[in-house]
C-alpha cells in the first residue's frame, strides 16, 4: 500500500481514498484469517485459528468505533505535519499542500505556540480547540461561552475573542476574530473567513492552495 502511494503519490489524494484503502487492507487480513478455517481440525488448533479471527474482527469494528482518533494518528505517522507545513513562495505567500484525506490544513501561530487548522471557507469565523487555546495563552477564566453556533453536530455555545496576530508562515492577520469551543468538543481547530476572507487572495491549484497578504 505504502509503495503503490510512493509510485503514484496523486492517486491516494482525494477524498477519502486512503482511509478506504487502509479499510479493505484490514478486511483482506480478516479475509485471510478466516480462510484457513474449513481446513483445521477440531481441537487446540481450530480453537487458535477461532481466537486470531475474532482478535482480527474485533480490530476491525474498533477501526470503525475510533474513527476519527485513527485518522489523527495516521495524519501524524505518516508525516501530515510536512504536508501542512507552509512553504514561502514569495514574500507575503505562501504555499500548503493538501493532506492525504483531500482537505488543507496548516500549522498556525499564535505568540510562540503553533497547532494545527483545517481550512474550511464554509466557517465564518476561526474557531479554536480549548487545549490549543489554553498553550496559546489565552485567559480561560475570562471566557464566556454564550455564543451560538451551527456546527456539523448541531448547535453549540462557543466563547468569542480577539486574537492579536495569526500567522501562517509568512502569512499574518492581525485582530483575527475567533472564538473557543467547550473543553472536549472539538478535535480540531477551524481557519474560516474571519482569517482566510482578509487575506489579499486564496487559490487553489490542483492539490496546493497559495495564501497572500
């Protein structure tokens, strides 16, 4: 799998095809696993035969049941944060790569911390994980969570703020407009149009979108 999206490395890009390909790679093993059945005798053979397919099984549903976290963790492994980082093309712009899962995201500065953001132009506003809010120095005592928003799990009550600078390599936004999500509810932060709508331009070319100033 790993030497096929070496070979062609625009085939495994878009969408979810990496995640699907990890999918039916785990369901060979599975596959695989239980073919030899029919052929084992009953006795301490078959009985191991039966526990290495259920262990296998059991692996698949907990693929299906931690998603999400699996997803993080195959980003992380397989070098995401290479691919969000932002490449200087010229001065004030500059260049990220799309992630193996079809979306962009980049690693932004706020102060001395960096953490990383999906670029999404459907948000209105930057909206940021408590955790990443909190190593960046934002006052948690002073946040006020009483204002609403539409998210892709229903409605939920986030804290507005000020952000004093952003940055995105050689990108910045000053007095960047946000807001944090309730400690837990979300798994990553959001770059939307209170960011990407003050930039002089945003364009995506194939799998690379160009930020400027």
């Amino acid at each position: 799998m790993f030497l096929l999206n070496a070979l062609f490395p625009e085939a495994l890009t878009t969408g979810d095809d990496m995640a699907r390909l990890a999918f039916f790679a785990l369901l060979f093993l599975v596959i695989v696993s239980s073919a030899s059945l029919p052929r084992l005798e009953k006795g301490p053979n078959f009985l191991s035969a039966a526990v290495v397919w259920a262990g296998a099984s059991s692996a698949l549903l907990a693929g299906f049941a931690f998603e999400d976290e699996l997803r993080e963790q195959f980003d992380r492994r397989l070098g995401a944060r290479a691919s969000m980082a932002a490449v200087a093309r010229a001065p004030g712009e500059v260049e990220i790569t799309r992630t193996w899962d079809g979306h962009f995201r980049a690693w932004v500065e706020v102060g001395d911390t960096a953490a990383p953001f999906l670029i999404d132009t459907g948000a209105s506003l930057v909206l940021m994980r408590w955790e990443d809010a909190e190593a960046m120095g934002v006052d948690m005592a002073s946040l006020r969570f009483e204002m609403p928003v539409l998210t892709a799990n229903g409605e939920a009550m986030v804290a507005p703020l000020r952000v004093p600078l952003m940055r995105i390599g050689a990108v910045a936004v000053q007095d960047v407009r946000a807001a944090v999500a309730p400690k837990g509810t979300l798994q990553g932060g959001l770059l939307g149009m209170s960011f990407l709508g003050r930039l002089h331009e945003m364009t995506i070319r194939g799998d690379k979108v160009i930020l400027k100033n």
